[in-house]
C-alpha cells in the first residue's frame, strides 16, 4: 500500500499580509492582495485534497475521491508540488509553471533511450546512474537530487519489497499503475489529469480553451532523482530481458563492457549497442534535472536524504554532473567521452548535442528575482507572433492549427523589448521562446524537428546531409509535433512561475536565521547581526567600505540602476526595495553583452555559434544580436553575434560559488562518491604548471572541496572563490586535459581480425600526452576536422581558391604557410598512408589554432578587475558582496 | 586507386543488374515523382519535413519506382524518396535484393565521392578485397524471419568466401542451407531486425537491419560472420517499404552510408497490390511519427 502523504499544513505561511517573521521578506511586500487570495485559494484545495487522504486511506484512492476542481485526478505524486506552491505562495499560474517545470518531459523520452543512443551516437547507462541499490551515493556521484517520496525497494515503509518488482530502480508514487504497463500498451500518463491554470486574460487564441492536450506534455513517474522521469516501454519482454540479465532487477547483461576484439586501445563495447535490447523504461528528462536545486535558505541535513521543504525549481543544481551522465554507457577512451565529460559540477555544455565543434561548458544560470532582470528595449525580431486569423497571407508566414477556431501565428520581423538569455545573450527574441527552446536541447520533438538539422560529426562530404547544422524550424515543428504545442500552449505558466516567489532571493541573513531558528524557533539573524559576522571576520567597517568599493568598480556592469549606467556610483542604494515587485531593485548586472577580450575569461562559451544564421538555433537569435561587431582583439572566428559575455547578477554571490560561466574560479567541487568508478574529478584532475600546461603531479594539486549544500558549506567556498577571483595571480592554471588517448575516426574501417586497416577515410589518434605535455581536452572538441579534411583536398585539387581563402582569413605570409604545410600533409600521406598523426604533429598549429573553434587554455584565467584593490578593500567588497 | 576499385566493381555489379532488367521501359527511364528543389551544397537541401509536406507521394507515385530505376536518380532524389517513406511491415520470408549507386550530380560513383569526390588517392587507403566480398553477399538475397526478429544473408555461391579463407566450417557448426525457387542457397551472416532510428531522417522510425551483436546470434559462425559485425565492418542497414513487397534500404558501415540497395519480393508485391493501390495503407510496426502524412490514392484524388 503506497504511503499516505503528509498534511499539506500551511505551516508556511511567510507571505500573509500581517504575519511579521521578524525580518525582511521582500518577496512578500508590495503583493496584490489577489495574489494571497489566489494562493489561499491553492491551499484551501490541498486542504480538501488531504483531507480526503485521511479520510480514505491510500493515497490513489483519496485523490480520486477529492473531487476537486476542473481536471479531476489529483495524483500522489502531485501533492508534494501543490504543497510546495502553498508554502511559496504561488498562484495556479504559476503553480501549474512550476509543475510543468519539475515534470514535463514532452516527449524526450524517446529521445533518451533511442534517439541519442542510435542517430547521434552517444549511450546513455541509465542503470548506472539510477540504480537504487546506489541511492544514497546519488548526489555524491552525479549530483543528482533524490525524490523524497521514492525508496528503495524493501526498505521499511517501501511499497516494493524486491528490485524485480522496480527493475532495480527506485520505487516512487504512481509506480503502483506505471509497472503494470511495462511491456504493454494503454498506459494513461499522469499529465492527461493535469489541470490547466485558467487561460490568461485577454490571450489572443482566447476565450475558449485550445490548448493542446496536456497528455502532451507527458509526465510519467519519477525515477527517484528529481527532473529524470521514466516510462514503461510497451516493447519491453520480460522473458527476454531475464535471458539477457538473468533477472528482472538486474541491467548486467545490458550494461556489462564487452572488450572489443581489436584489443584495449578499442572502446569496450556493450549491449547498450544494442537497439534489438528493449529496456523496461523509456528515461525522460524534464527542465528541472538540471534546474532543480538544494535551496541556500533551508539546505538537508543530509543531502542524500532532502525533503521537500529543501528543494527549490530555479537556482540551478549547482552540483549536477549532467555531463557525465549523458555519456555514462560510453568508455573512457571514447571521443564522446571526452567530448561530453569536460564539464564541471553544476556545468553543462548545452551545444554538446547540437554540436558546433566549441567546447564550452557553462552554468546552469540561477534563476533570482527575474521581475527585476533588465529587458532591452527596441531590438529587431523576426519571429512568430499569436494572431486571431491569417486571412489571404501564404502559409509560410502565417499558419492556423487545423481544427481549431482562429488558433493561428504570424511570422513578422518588429521592433521588441526582449531579455537577453544564456551566457552571451543568445536567446534573444522573447523569454517565452526562450523557454521553449530548452525543451528541444533536452529533446523533446527531437525526431520530428531537431536531429536532422544537426552535424553528424562524421560526414565529411560537404554535399551530404549532416555536414554541418541547418536552422531549427519553428513553425515546421508547431505543426508537426504536438509536444511542442502542448508546451507552447503553457509558456506563459512557466514564465509566471519564474517570476513568482519561488525565484527570490535566498540571502545570507535569511539563511542564517533559519539556521539559528532550528536551534530555537523565536531565535532572530537581523542585518545588524550579519553586519557584526562579517565585520569581525572581515574587519570593522568593512561591510560600509565594501560598498563603497563595489559601487565604484563594479557597479558599472554588475548593477542594473540606470544610476549606474549613467556613472552616478555615488547614488546608488543596493539594498532598495522595488515598490512595485516587493523585490530587491537592483538585480545586480544589466546584462549587457561585454567583448570577451575585455573580460578576459575562458573565451570559448562566448564564440558559441548555434545562434548564428544558417545554424540551428537561428530563429532564437535577434538580428539585433547577430550585428553586434566582432571582437577585435580574437584571432578566431567570432562574427555573427559571437564573442560577447553577458555582464551576469550578482545576486546571492555567497550562495553559488565557484565563479565565471564554467565554475573555474574558485576550489573544484568533487562529489567523493563511494563507488570510485563514478570519481569523475579523481580521473580528471584540472591544475597543471603554468609554464607548460602539464599536469600537476598529484601531491601538488590541491585538494578538491566536497560538495557542501549546507549554509556555511557555501560560505566557506564563497570566500575562497571570491579570494581567487581578487587575487588572479596567486589561481593555479586549470586546464581540462585528455586523461586517455583518443581517437578521432572520420569514415568507415575495416578491422578482419588479423589487422588493422583503414578502409575509407581516417582515424586521427590523440594522444593524452605530446613530448611529455598533456593536450588540452578542448582541443579535440574545437577541431574544425571537417574543413581540415576539405581544405586538405583542395589544397591538391584546387589550391589558387584555397590559397586566396586562407590569405584573406590569415594574411598573406600566414595563409601560404598553411597552404605549404597542407600540400605538404597531402604528399607525406600519400607516400605513407597512416600517416596524419606524424604530419600533424610536426605542424601542431593547425589543430590548435588555424583549425581550431577555440584556442584558449586556461579555464580559470581572465576577469582581473580588483586585482589592485588593496588587501583592505579586497576583504571588504567580500564581506558587502555577501549581504547581497 | 583501391577505393575506385570497389566503386567499380560494385557499380559493375549494379549495372549488370540494370542490363538484365533491361526489357522493361519503366526501368530503362528515371521515375517521373516530384521531388523539392535542391542544389550541391549541404545546406541546400531541403528539409524532409518540408519535402513530404509540399510534395507528398502518391500510391500511383509509388507504383512508378521500381527496384531498377531507382538506380537512375541522383542520391538526393533518393534521399527525398526515402524520407518520404514510412517502415511498414517488417517482412517475412525470402527477397530478392541488389545495391546500387546513384548517377550522381558528377557522374562519378557515391563511394569515390567522400568529402566533396577529393579523398580519392589521399586518405583512403588498402584493402578492398573483403569489402568486395561483402559488398557482393550483404546487399543481395536476405531471408526474414520476421518473429524472431532475424534475418540471414542468402549466398548462392560460397566459392569466392571460401577461396579468400572466411568460411569456417565444422560437423559441428553445419552451414545451413535454403531453396529458393528450386535454388540451393546458404545462409551466412545473421542479423537482427528491429524498429529504430534512421541515420538519415529521424521523423519516423525505419526497420534496421543490425549485424552489431550477430555473434549472438544462433548458427554464428566466426567467419565470415563477424566481418559485418561490431568488430568488422560493423554495417548497420535501414529499410522503409516502398509499396507491399518493395523496400529501399541504405547500409552504413561504421556509421558512415555507403551505398542504397532494394528489396523485393514478386509474389508478396502482387498479392498485396490491389488493396494498397486502393487504400494507400498497410500495416506499420514501427513509430510512424507524428507529421501527418497524405495518403494520396486514385480514391483520393
């Protein structure tokens, strides 16, 4: 019998008028009282809804009895959500956001367990990371956040009392009906009895409800780690699955290597291969698996083991190894491996996918009191507009859903106010594309509009299909794939669930006083208390001066005061509150692009390309952005909008530490896991010497830090994090190099047991280490090998336009250097044919730099402001930052 | 140049074919379907959804291809047939089948042609004569056994196999053999067969033919089974069906395509050729996707 849940007690009441807390709660002042009538509204609901689970036993049972309003079925493993949006106060907006958020996979679950393994080549081990019987090393080693309400088969209160029953996940709330459909069809997924929000007033496709089915966005159950929701497979066999892994529970057969014949420089293989092999799930993922976060103000006690009250939808798991679990099927020695596991914790290279040959790992950015993020106004858009009706105008441009009563979209270039998103502003057409286009990174209608756009990095015919990205069709994939209609059709929840409450700031103070409070529950944490810590840590005064410091040599982009554009440091308040929002004003950057060049940090996330026009997210870049000038301080390409980083808020600094876009400044983070095959940091290690970039032997790295959510954790790595930032000559260089050969294979091989042989095409083998020196991981994911090979061949064939095009690019002396050296390759492989390796070797510079995305190195380099403050200062703008 | 060597000799195989085909009109001559414009370049092509939604296939249009002139297409036409084709069925029992390499824009032969018809001579190197082999089996006569999801490589004439050394054979690993139409056939190099993700078109799922794990197979034998497998070629095939007993596949090796080939099976065509000119439908074991496709049959129009 499932568990019945607890009372959704509004013990949280913190956003009731006339409730003083005793401190600040900037989130609750200046509401409208609709707001708290609509979130007492929710909470009556969940009332009734508990209610009837005391009253009637198992959960199930009680949900179907609560008879509550349009929408029927309110599922198990809803409650916890609807608690949630009670204790942040959320209205149905909003709440029926945050769902969508947490749940929604659209679909992706195909791409999960198809998609990515068979068309793009990658295997995901989804058993590896899920198990149940590695529950409580989870987080440790994947960074991923266990669901509260699931256990581990035939623990105590468990409802599953073997791993047969689970398949050897974790059993969650709605695995009581979803188990019964794997291996068959007819299972009615949980979304089906999502209750929509009302339709927002005056909505152009409005007043009648045409929404696209929320069976669409399709929820599933969990799999026990938050935002990674799974799905019986109908074409699961048990009886062949028992074959291959000798029980139900078991993913051994499945998932155990199988060395290749060709011997260990070969990737093992495994029945993850295997697409004949029907796993008993399909894995969906939703936004929140890399979204969800452990909240600064109410961290667990033990992070393996949080509840729900520990949770939070927006700042962004800052521990996640997302990264590693998308190549967790794959072997070391593999490209993909390398490629994709070059991520810090709470990182993700999100054009690893949609793969533009940049490696950039960057955050997941923290969601923080979006109401105050600046929006730019006056920025040319071409993109789909909600209209009534398209009278005469051709398709192309304007299109309505058939079926429907004027639920059309018209496709216009205009003048918009637009926030500008990622890390240089790429998503730049409106928030609600915005959002929508994080569920296609994550797959969803991957099939039907995205991965045959993509590269296929190992077409190197320039005239086949998947030589290089195509746009991403928007209108194409809201006619064709009713996932995308059915987030569509919400957008505007989740972007009122981003502005809501849940997205506030969480402040030091504010986290501090619920530490003390668990100690005695009327305890205080004012301002002045926080003032007083930190000036005796930081020295008197320190907190007053801090400001002054920050005012004049950061505010100029980390405020979004007009104050501040305007140079008026003097005049600017970081504390104030926004009257109309309740929230703080300032939202601490003003997000305008700044050259990297003048940054100074890693630069290869700024010379992203797949907003470029002719590149897959070209349709979610504003022509605005594309006509910025490229830096002109880069020797690399960096038109087309590229080579810019957005200045980002600083709101929270002492929550989110290590800094910059990769995590880079500041301690590395290591989960420690016990199972040491998941040590990810262990088989990377990222200090090398400064001199020539090798590795540090390990008895000079220093010591990664452990994942620490709780209050103090965080302080402790904010401080170190903010002494690396201020100090930038004493930060030991970080370089993510190849920690095993790699081999790069472009063509078909043959291998006929008895000898290597290369049949079509080539294989480039990179080694670890050259001349004693480790290589720069990124220097196999920012290899343009694909115009190396054309520029190769043509440089025999048709060497005057080869020529004239590298003399443009280069300049005259360089360009006919590389011509040389690229007929010079041509000859030494056609005497020796497996001879690339060699020829490159004596002519490094062409994979480092002429053909190379990227040329940096150093991860942790660059932002040097406040390098010449005084010792003084430095502590100083430490200890104001942190009441920020 | 050895790579020539294969295109030729396969492309000398494909044109055999078409000769001894010859007497009908409807394979001396390109099929008369409409196709999207297209130009060289890879990102001049148009995108297969806008393909199928502009100029979708009629059943009548379907009847047009046959197994032989599909072979006088360019490979993009190809390519737009292909993604405009749904899986259907995963056959059963024995068809007939042969490879073949698009006219091309150049004229010049699809394997000679990577990266851009300049890798000749350069980076392509050796030993072609086991692919020769191959080429000659794996594309050719195929028997489905459609529940168990497998699927076996008909090879009339061992002799070459065996003369190169790639036929292991013992009392207690017997070849097993077949009749078709009264011809003795062996049967080599086991595959599996499931619904699952085309490498060219991703909006519905195409039947694979997969020889990957064929060492799990039963009746695997070393050689020369494992030539295509994981450890071999590992060559990866994808079907969609034509019309009832008419599929067009494309073989990968490594990933990588290298050549389209047909499937066809008379008997299984004629018997299902009345209904499916009729209703433009047939069954589809395999995710169909989620664009809407036009049934367009005479009914229809």
């Amino acid at each position: 019998m499932p568990p019945v849940l607890p009372f959704p007690t509004p013990r949280h009441r913190s956003c009731l008028p006339g409730v003083n807390r005793g401190g600040r709660n900037v989130a609750c002042r200046g509401r409208s009282i609709n707001r708290f009538v609509e979130a007492d509204m929710v909470r009556s609901f969940l009332a009734i809804v508990a209610l009837a689970a005391v009253l009637l036993g198992p959960a199930p049972q009680l949900a179907q009895a609560a008879s509550p309003p349009p929408g029927g079925t309110v599922h198990e493993q809803d409650i916890p959500y609807f608690e949630a949006c009670a204790r942040e106060g959320l209205n149905a907006s909003e709440c029926a956001g945050r769902l969508i958020w947490f749940k929604a996979t659209a679909g992706n679950d195909r791409f999960h367990t198809y998609v990515f393994q068979q068309r793009v080549g990658v295997l995901i081990d989804w058993f590896r990371v899920l198990r149940t019987d590695e529950r409580q090393d989870r987080f440790r080693a994947w960074g991923g956040i266990n669901d509260p309400n699931c256990c581990t088969p035939g623990s105590v209160n468990c409802p599953a009392k073997s791993l047969d029953e689970t398949f050897g996940l974790d059993w969650c709330p709605g695995d009581a009906e979803l188990l019964k459909y794997v291996g068959k069809e007819g299972y009615v997924d949980p979304a089906c009895d999502f209750r929509d929000a009302p339709l927002a007033e005056g909505d152009v496709h409005g007043p009648a409800d045409q929404r696209q089915s929320a069976c669409d966005l399709k929820f599933g159950t969990s799999t026990g780690m938050l935002g990674i929701r799974k799905f019986p497979n109908p074409r699961f066999d048990l009886d062949k699955w028992v074959k291959l892994n000798g029980r139900a529970g078991s993913w051994e057969g499945y998932n155990g290597k199988i060395p290749a014949a060709g011997g260990s420089d070969e990737p093992a293989k495994s029945r993850l291969l295997d697409g004949a092999v029907e796993p008993p799930f399909l894995i969906g993922t939703s936004c929140g698996s890399c979204h969800i976060s452990f909240d600064p103000l109410n961290p667990p006690r033990d992070p393996a083991n949080p509840k729900w009250e520990n949770i939070k939808g927006l700042l962004g798991n800052q521990y996640t190894r997302i990264s590693e679990i998308m190549v967790s099927g794959m072997s070391t020695n593999t490209l993909e491996w390398q490629m994709f596991a070059h991520a810090r914790p709470g990182t993700s290279d999100t054009s690893a996918i949609p793969n533009d040959q940049v490696n950039n790992p960057g955050t997941i950015n923290a969601l923080i009191n979006i109401p105050q993020r600046p929006v730019f106004a006056n920025e040319q858009v071409l993109k789909w507009h909600k209209v009534a009706s398209c009278g005469s105008k051709p398709e192309a441009i304007c299109w309505c859903e058939p079926e429907r009563d004027g639920k059309c979209w018209e496709k216009s270039i205009k003048r918009e106010t637009v926030h500008h998103i990622l890390k240089g502003g790429e998503d730049s057409i409106g928030a609600l594309e915005a959002i929508q286009r994080v569920y296609f990174n994550i797959g969803s209608c991957s099939e039907q509009c995205w991965v045959n756009h993509l590269t296929d990095l190992r077409v190197a015919d320039p005239q086949q299909r998947g030589f290089g990205q195509t746009p991403f069709d928007i209108g194409q994939c809201r006619r064709d794939c009713p996932n995308f209609r059915a987030i569509e059709d919400r957008l505007g929840n989740i972007l009122d669930f981003f502005m809501s409450a849940e997205a506030r700031a969480t402040d030091l103070r504010e986290a501090r006083e619920n530490a003390v409070r668990k100690l005695s529950l009327n305890a205080r944490y004012t301002d002045q208390d926080l003032i007083a810590d930190l000036e005796t840590e930081f020295g008197n005064g320190a907190v007053a001066r801090g400001r002054d410091v920050f005012a004049n040599t950061c505010a100029r982009c980390h405020s979004s005061q007009p104050e501040a554009a305007a140079g008026q440091f003097d005049a600017l308040d970081f504390h104030k509150l926004d009257e109309k929002t309740g929230l703080r004003a300032d939202w601490l950057g003003n997000d305008a692009p700044t050259l990297v060049s003048e940054v100074g940090t890693f630069r290869c996330r700024a010379l992203h390309s797949n907003h470029m026009t002719g590149k897959i997210w070209q349709e979610y870049g504003s022509e605005t952005l594309r006509a910025q000038p490229a830096d002109p301080n880069l020797k690399e390409p960096a038109d087309g909008g590229r080579s810019y980083y957005r200045n980002i808020s600083l709101l929270n600094l002492w929550a989110h530490a290590p800094f910059m876009h990769n995590n880079a400044v500041g301690p590395e983070l290591c989960g420690n896991p016990a199972n040491k095959a998941n040590d990810f940091y262990a088989m990377r290690p990222r200090y090398v010497d400064g001199k020539d970039l090798s590795l540090l032997p390990p008895e000079q790295q220093p010591a990664c830090w452990a994942y620490d959510p709780s209050v103090e954790g965080r302080f402790a790595l904010y401080k170190a994090s903010m002494d690396a930032l201020l100090n930038p000559d004493q930060r030991v260089p970080k370089v993510t190099l190849l920690n095993e050969d790699v081999t790069l294979r472009v063509g078909p091989r043959l291998w006929d047991g008895t000898e290597k042989e290369k049949l079509l095409g080539f294989s480039l083998t990179i080694p670890a280490q050259i001349d004693g020196r480790g290589v720069n991981a990124g220097t196999v994911g920012n290899f343009q090998h694909k115009a190396f090979v054309v520029d190769l061949v043509q440089a025999k064939f048709k060497p005057k336009e080869v020529e004239a095009r590298l003399v443009q690019q280069w300049g005259e002396e360089e360009g006919k250097r590389i011509l040389a050296d690229l007929k010079g390759i041509t000859e030494e492989v056609t005497k020796t044919p497996n001879g690339l390796v060699e020829a490159l070797k004596k002519r490094p510079y062409l994979v480092k730099q002429i053909y190379s995305s990227c040329f940096a190195e150093i991860e942790n380099a660059g932002h040097r402001f406040g390098e010449d403050l005084s010792d003084a200062d430095k502590k100083a703008l430490i200890a104001f930052l942190a009441t920020l | 140049m050895i790579p020539h060597r294969i295109a030729r000799l396969l492309a000398a195989a494909a044109a055999l074919a078409l000769l001894a085909g010859c007497g009908a009109k409807e394979d001396r001559t390109p099929p008369d379907v409409p196709f999207a414009p297209w130009a060289l370049a890879h990102n001049a092509k148009p995108d297969f959804a806008s393909v199928e939604y502009k100029y979708p296939l009629s059943v009548a249009d379907l009847y047009k291809l046959t197994p032989k002139n599909l072979a006088l297409l360019d490979q993009e036409q190809v390519d737009q047939i292909y993604a405009r084709l749904s899986a259907g069925p995963i056959p059963d029992g024995p068809y007939e089948g042969d490879l073949f390499f698009p006219r091309g824009e150049s004229g010049k032969l699809r394997l000679s042609e990577i990266a851009g018809g300049g890798l000749k001579g350069l980076l392509v190197n050796v030993a072609g004569k086991k692919l020769d082999l191959i080429g000659e089996f794996l594309w050719k006569g195929k028997v489905f056994y459609r529940d168990e999801r497998l699927l076996r490589n008909r090879i009339e004439d061992l002799g070459p196999l065996k003369s190169a050394g790639l036929v292991e054979e013992s009392d207690a690993n017997p070849l097993q053999e077949i009749e078709v139409k009264g011809k003795d056939q062996w049967l080599l190099f086991p595959a599996q067969l499931y619904c699952g993700q085309s490498l060219l078109d991703g909006r519905r799922e195409s039947i694979i033919i997969d020889y990957a794990f064929t060492d799990q197979l039963p009746g695997y034998r070393r050689m020369p089974d494992m030539l295509a497998g994981r450890d071999g070629f590992i060559i990866r095939d994808e079907i969609r069906m034509v019309r009832p007993g008419f599929y067009l596949g494309r073989a990968y090796i490594d990933r990588s395509f290298v050549v389209n080939f047909v499937l066809y099976n008379d008997e299984i065509a004629e018997a299902a050729k009345a209904d499916f000119m009729q209703t433009g439908t047939t069954a589809q074991d395999c995710w169909t996707g989620t664009q809407q496709r036009k049934v367009i049959t005479a009914a229809a129009k």
